[in-house]
C-alpha cells in the first residue's frame, strides 16, 4: 500500500486518492471489514465477506443492492505483487476507493443490475468452477506445480469448447475490461481505476509500458476474452465514467432482458437454468425451459419442464410457487382470433361480451392457432387491473394436431400477454423460489497449514506491527533484526517494516547494507530497492 498509493498518486485516476480517505483505507493497516462497512454505509454502500471467487451473477446482484463483496483471505508473500485469488486487499484497497465517485457507483450498480440477468450456459460456471479452483490451487504454496499445470490445461480445454458466447461471458468481459481492468482518460495519457490494476504492485506499474497496448472502449469489449491468472496484454480507456454507462446501455438492448420475445426464450432454453420470461401484462413465468412453438418467428406458446413459479413485480403468486406447478408449466402468448384488443386490456364487461365468464364453458381461439377449452374458474387481475392468469378446469390445449393440455392432467393455469417482453436469468422471486436450494460451492478456499518456521516469521512481524503502534520498546527492534539474520535469511519484508521504524537509528545502515545484498539475489530486487528509496 505504501508503494502503490506513492506511485498511483502519479498514475491513478483522482477519484481513487480521494476515495481511499473517504472509505478509510489507511497504509499501515489491515483493512477492518466492519470499520469499512460502516464508511460505506454513508455513501449508501456496504460490504460482506465471502470465500473466493463467486459465480458471476451472484457478484453482481451483490453489486445491484449495493454492497461490495470482500474476501476473507489476504495474498501470500510470494504474491505480493499479483495475487490469482482475489483478497481483502484487492477488494479494499482497488474496489472500495472508487465507490466514492458517484458516477462511477451508479454505473456499478446499473452494471450489478443488469449482469445479474444475464442468462448463462452450462459452460459458463463449467468455466467459473475451473478458474475459482486454480485461483485456490494457486494462493496454497503447499500445491504441487503439476496440479497448477494441470488445472490451467482444465481450464484450456473449456475455453476452446465453449461453443457461442452467451450473454454472460459477454457481460463478464465487459466487467474484466472497465471495473477490473479499466483505464480512463485518453490514449496517451490514460489513468487507473479498475481494481485488477489499483491492487496489484506489479501490473499498476507495466500497464502503464508501451508493451500493453491501450485500446479505446467500445462495445466491442464484449468479445475480448482474458485470463484471470495473468497479466493482460492489452487494456481498454474509456474517457469517462459516463461513457461506461453507455456502452453497458448498448448491451443491454441487445440482451434478453430487454429483447424478450423469441429471441429470449430460446436463449433460455440454450442456457437449461432457471430464467424467467415476463409477459406484457407484468405476470412472471420461472422455470427451466425447454420448449417454445413459434409462428412467423413470433413465441406463441411457452413450456418449462421444471417447477415453476409464477409472480408478480418479483413476488410469488399465492398458490403458484414452484410446489404447486412441480411438473413445468406451459401457455399461449398472443392476442384471441379477430380481436384487436389484448386480453391482459380487456374490461370486465369485454371480456363478457366475449364469452369469457367463470363457472362458464369458455372457448379461446388465439390468432396464432392456439386453442384453449374448458370450465373457468378464476380471472387473476393484478392492482392496476390487467388481466394476468386465467385457472381453468376439464381444460384441453391444442395447436394444429398437438394436445398441449389434456382435462386429465389437472387444472391449467393460463398466462395472460400478448408478448413476451423480457427474459433473464434467475427466479422472478428469488427468495421464494430458492428456499429450498441453498448454493454450496464445491471446494473453499485452502486455510493453510504453515510451516513452524513460517509461523515463527509471522510471530515477528506481529511483534513489528506493536513497536510500531508502541505497545513495544523500540530497542526490540534490534533483537527482532538478529533474529530474522539468524533464523529467516532471505525474508525482505520485516526488515524492510523494521528499516522504516528505525530510519535515524544506527540500526538503520546495517539493515539497509542487509537489504540491498539481498536484492541482488531476490525475485523481489525491484521491490526492495523501491521500499529503501520510499523512505527518502
């Protein structure tokens, strides 16, 4: 933190040091979860605390009801500069600045809000339990270097398998290349606030190298994939949080959620998890889907094969949970035969006039060929007063020579809308739908089982941290010193810590003289001479 906020106080877009003293990230001291909570509760925001990697959508939604995901685990020496896993400091010390600037918040949320339905393919969280399992794999220093090989070829092998993009892997992209990765400002002058690049030593410096070849945003984002363990090669500069914003907006109109229809129900289908599809007049089908009839590229009959749901403005139906409709549910879209007025608009005295009456016999002829036969029981009218659900007894449902719905099956349930206007993933009523589906990942993170000399190490920049704070005489400095010459040669850090505590010291020459003859032959080199040169 010391280094990076000395360097980015050069590079990092404004936002981000005014940020960390709005959000309370300090430099000399493990971010507090709680303490950070209740910053970012004055700025509308919160924080909770998660194990690794979450699933995409899951990530966002947190993102939606804003609240920024933190994770438990802080990086390993060895990864000081780059770390595969995400850890407190990355979530701290990269994402939690930014909310500050309240341009850049709204787009998050905008951004957690529509990823969040973005529908997903199997091979999506194929992919995400491959890269959660080599970012776990890779933080524990106890994992042989063949399963790291071996998990990176896992993870090889679903890349080059996974078929058309779905909406999800576009949208994770576009995530990747602004909240993680982003650059702002212009080609030839760009500045840092994605947080891949805010908390990481390393790469907040070579992206910056005309090696990493700065790429303006643009939609075409969406197509640019990346690896999550390694630095990347190229990086996008959008001119303005505003300009995010757009470019989220052109995306979503080209998704499901906002297209619905055919095109959404289809992609439903593709995706064989749990969507919704949403209907003219507000009511709300979830389920897995798994059939559509289509006329004239037009949806005019919908299937799941699931439990499902039916809602309104995200809230089960009384009587419609997933419980009732076990077996999937199915039913027309569309407008009746020779009628110009939708059904979901038709007033009580129309719907009369057309026969349509409960404890009647009631016959409906759709324009699309979809005929629908039996005793009504119930007409469902949502507050506004929209026909939304027609319940029907002895009920048969045809189109052309199909039986859709046979008497013998039971009641039928009708949804009522002349089109399908949205479809997106998850349950319209997320809570009641997933009760009884808790997620449980297959593997957590690695609590590492350190060695008695790496213990003894931590022992000592614990008893550093104390002398700093003064719980400790500053003369332990010179003990602790030896015994880090004496017992851990090589470490590069607590000398370092103990070197800027001790800057006027006699203490002082010999730790730096230790430092910079360990340099030579440290992995660290740039670090360490980074360090000594930070406390002039």
């Amino acid at each position: 933190m010391r280094k990076n906020v000395a360097y980015l106080s050069k590079v990092a877009d404004s936002s981000y040091i005014n940020g960390l003293e709005k959000t309370g990230i300090t430099i000399d001291r493990i971010p507090n979860i709680q303490h950070m909570n209740d910053i970012l509760g004055k700025i509308g925001w919160g924080c909770v605390c998660v194990d690794g990697f979450l699933p995409p959508s899951a990530f966002m939604e947190f993102q939606a009801y804003k609240v920024l995901v933190i994770a438990a685990d802080i990086r390993q020496l060895e990864h000081i500069e780059y770390t595969p896993a995400p850890d407190i400091l990355h979530e701290a010390a990269g994402h939690a600045p930014i909310i500050a600037d309240s341009a850049y918040a709204e787009y998050l949320r905008l951004f957690g809000e529509i990823g969040s339905k973005a529908i997903s393919s199997a091979k999506d969280f194929e992919l995400f339990q491959a890269i959660r399992h080599l970012s776990i794999i890779k933080e524990d220093p106890g994992t042989p270097q063949q399963d790291v090989d071996q998990a990176e070829k896992d993870i090889d092998l679903i890349q080059q398998n996974m078929g058309e993009p779905s909406e999800m892997s576009k949208i994770r992209n576009l995530h990747w290349w602004t909240v993680e990765y982003g650059l702002i400002g212009s080609l030839d002058d760009p500045k840092i606030y994605g947080a891949g690049l805010l908390s990481s030593i390393g790469e907040s410096e070579s992206c910056m190298k005309d090696e990493v070849k700065k790429i303006p945003y643009t939609i075409d984002a969406i197509h640019r994939s990346f690896d999550i363990t390694e630095p990347q090669p190229q990086l996008y500069v959008t001119p303005n949080y505003r300009h995010l914003t757009q470019i989220l907006e052109e995306f979503a109109y080209s998704m499901s959620l906002r297209k619905g229809g055919a095109f959404g129900l289809k992609k439903a289908i593709e995706s064989n998890n749990t969507c919704t599809a949403e209907y003219s007049s507000g009511i709300q089908v979830s389920g897995v889907f798994s059939k559509i009839i289509e006329k004239e590229d037009k949806a005019i009959y919908l299937s799941t094969s699931s439990a499902s749901a039916l809602a309104w403005q995200d809230q089960e139906l009384v009587g419609h949970s997933k419980h009732y409709h076990m077996d999937g549910f199915g039913s027309p879209i569309g407008k009746l035969k020779n009628h110009d007025t939708a059904i979901e608009s038709l007033s009580m005295d129309q719907l009369k006039d057309l026969g349509i009456v409960s404890g009647k016999m009631v016959l409906l002829e759709f324009e699309s060929g979809v005929v629908v036969n039996g005793l009504l029981s119930n007409i469902w009218k949502n507050r506004k007063g929209v026909n939304m659900l027609m319940t029907f007894n002895d009920c048969t449902v045809t189109f052309q020579d199909q039986v859709l719905f046979a008497p013998e099956w039971g009641v039928y349930d009708m949804t009522i809308g002349e089109s399908i206007v949205s479809v997106y993933s998850g349950a319209a009523d997320i809570e009641s739908f997933d009760r009884d589906n808790v997620f449980q990942f297959q593997e957590t993170t690695h609590k590492i089982d350190y060695s008695a000399s790496r213990i003894e190490l931590h022992k000592l920049y614990e008893k550093v941290s104390l002398v700093r704070n003064g719980e400790l005489e500053k003369e332990t400095l010179v003990d602790l010193f030896q015994e880090i010459i004496q017992n851990h040669n090589g470490d590069w850090l607590c000398a370092l810590d103990i070197l800027e505590i001790c800057k006027s010291d006699s203490l002082f020459d010999e730790i730096k003289n230790y430092l910079i003859e360990l340099s030579e032959k440290s992995d660290y080199k740039v670090l360490i001479l980074d360090g000594i040169k930070l406390l002039k």
